[in-house]
C-alpha cells in the first residue's frame, strides 16, 4: 500500500520499508516512533482514496535511523567589474526515516 504524506514542507509517495531524508524533526533522537497525520492520499489501483485535503483517521508511523547533518552547499554570490565577492556555506540539519506503517 502507497501513501502520500506531507511532511516538513514537502510531499513524499510511500511505502512500507522506505527510508527518506527531510528536514529534522525538532526534539527527537535517534530509533524515536513519529506519527505523521498529514496523510493526503492512501491505497493503490482502483482501491486509491484521495482527501480533500487529508483523509481524516489516516497516518503514516515513521522511526528516526538517524540525525545528522547534509552535504555542505556552496553560496557564492558575484558581481562583475566590481570587485565584489562573497562565499558562504551551511550544512543542512536532516532526519533520515523509514516508513514502519501506514495506517488507514
């Protein structure tokens, strides 16, 4: 069975036994049980139910494998003929889960 959630800002399709990254959940450790109740469309085929927005009763338990931080991302900022020149970089804070069970 697939589900699409919505989780931190953004839409994920799922199913049982995915892993995923997204933004960290605040105040969480690792191996911690999160229940995701935005879930916006569940089933498969022709057994596929849609909410408007959510499907009410619906959500998705997920398990933190881990917190950690992403792959360091490079802001250069450049302006021609003028001298100007500014480097910046951060590393993003992410959680990486696995999609244990979705419930309906």
């Amino acid at each position: 069975m697939k589900a699409t959630i919505r989780t931190q800002g953004r839409q994920f399709t799922v199913k049982v036994g995915d892993i995923i990254f997204v933004n960290r959940y605040q105040d969480t450790e690792d191996g911690a049980m999160v229940e995701i109740p935005e879930v916006l469309a569940i089933g498969e085929g022709a057994s596929m139910r849609f909410g408007t927005p959510l499907i009410p009763g619906a959500s998705v338990q997920v398990r933190i494998l881990e917190n950690k931080r992403d792959k360091k991302i490079i802001v250069f900022k450049k302006k021609r003929r003028k001298g100007y020149k500014k480097k910046q970089g951060h590393r993003q804070e992410i959680s990486v889960i696995k999609i244990e069970a979705i419930n309906s």
